[in-house]
C-alpha cells in the first residue's frame, strides 16, 4: 500500500511539472506567401506550384504570467528551419526564409522550425518545436463570358476573359493562345479578353472557346462552351 501511494504521488507531480513546463510555452504564429501570380481581385490564400519560391515566417507570444501575450524576443537565440524532413538552415534570430517549392513528387510542404527561448520565469533556456504543411497546387485558367450572347447566331459578337492563378511570373510573362470551334480566331482585344464572331457554321453543339496559357515553366489550360 505504502509503494502504491508513492507511486501515485511521484506520477502526479511528473504530472503536473509536465502541464506546467508545457503551460510555459510560447506559441507560435506562423504565416507562409507564395511569390506567385494570382489576379488583383483574388481575395483568397494563394498557392505554390512547383518551384514557387515562398516566404515562412513566425513570431513567439509568451503565455507567461505578467509578459502573456507579448513577442518573444530570439534575436539572441538560435533557429532552425527543416523542410520535409531535412535541415534547411539556421541562424540567430531567424524568424524569415524563402524556400522553393519542390519540382515534382509532392502534394504538400513539410515545414518544421525549432526555436530557443529564454523563460525569466524559471531562469531556464527550453527548445521548441513547430510543425505546418503548406499545399501544393497546380496552376490554373479560368475562363469567363458574362456578355456571351444567349443564342449562339452566326456572326454574332462575344467576348470570353481568361484569369490565370498561380504562375511564377507576372501576366507580362504569360502567354496566350485561343481556338474557336478549334479554329484560331481572326479577332482579339488584349491579349487575355478575346473578342470575336462566332463562326459562320455553328454545329449543334454550341460554340466552344479553348485556351491554353504559358509562362513561368507552366501551362494551364481552360474551355467554355454555350449551346
């Protein structure tokens, strides 16, 4: 009975040192921004393609008694960064990197960073570990025709925008290409807003529009079809 009651004792007090030492934990705000192309109306997260280049960063908020919810200061402490597994780099104080999407292979990022911090509670130094994945995507073309006329009449005006997302170069290093019923279009306006007739013999299935763009060492392809 006396040996169970100090094993009972000694396995609280691990216990609770354990959830008291993890209580002191700074947390981590992680934050990841591909450098790639998406249009200036696009509200959502973008995401990296292969060979994106993307921007990690992180601070560390004390959840200390007196100092919660501050910055932790690391400029003096040393960092660590690990992408899928492997070391990546190190440095006093690095809180910001900029890594390359893989090429091939993957369907997501593996990111781990560990950090030193110094507890002025304790007086101690504790090694911490954060871990995130960031997606991987492809990239895509979406094509849109608001003004494309309800019935597909031969020799009648439409107008088809193309929006491309997620390219590793801006829209000046992006190339287009558009077919009409799998005829190149005699007319355009700029290059990604294609303003055309619709052909003079129109088959039964409708007007079909296809473009392909390129540029960045990618290519997306998109088709819009009316019947």
């Amino acid at each position: 009975m006396r040996s169970f009651l100090i094993c009972t004792i000694v396995g609280v007090t691990l216990f609770s040192f354990a959830g008291f030492a993890y209580a002191r934990e700074p947390l981590f705000f992680s934050s990841w921004s591909p450098q790639n192309y998406a249009p200036s109306w696009f509200e959502g997260k973008r995401l990296p393609v292969n060979e994106t280049p993307i921007r990690l960063s992180f601070e560390l908020v004390s959840r200390n008694p007196g100092d919660e919810g501050k910055i932790v200061d690391i400029s003096g402490r040393e960092v660590r960064w690990y992408v899928n597994d492997e070391f990546y780099t190190k440095g006093n104080g690095l809180q910001t990197v900029i890594i390359k999407a893989p090429k091939y292979g993957r369907e997501d990022i593996d990111i781990k960073i560990s950090a030193v911090f110094y507890d002025s509670e304790t007086g101690e130094t504790y090694l911490t570990n954060h871990y995130f994945s960031i997606p991987l995507s492809s990239p895509r073309l979406i094509l849109s025709s608001p003004l494309f006329p309800s019935t597909t009449l031969a020799g009648a005006s439409f107008v088809v925008d193309a929006f491309p997302f997620f390219f590793n170069t801006m829209l000046g290093g992006l190339d287009i290409s558009w077919l009409v019923n799998n005829i190149k279009p005699t007319e355009s306006g700029d290059s990604f807003s294609l303003k055309a007739l619709i052909p003079g013999s129109v088959p039964s299935g409708g007007v079909r529009v296809d473009a392909t763009v390129k540029g960045g060492g990618q290519q997306a392809s998109s088709s819009f079809v009316t019947r």
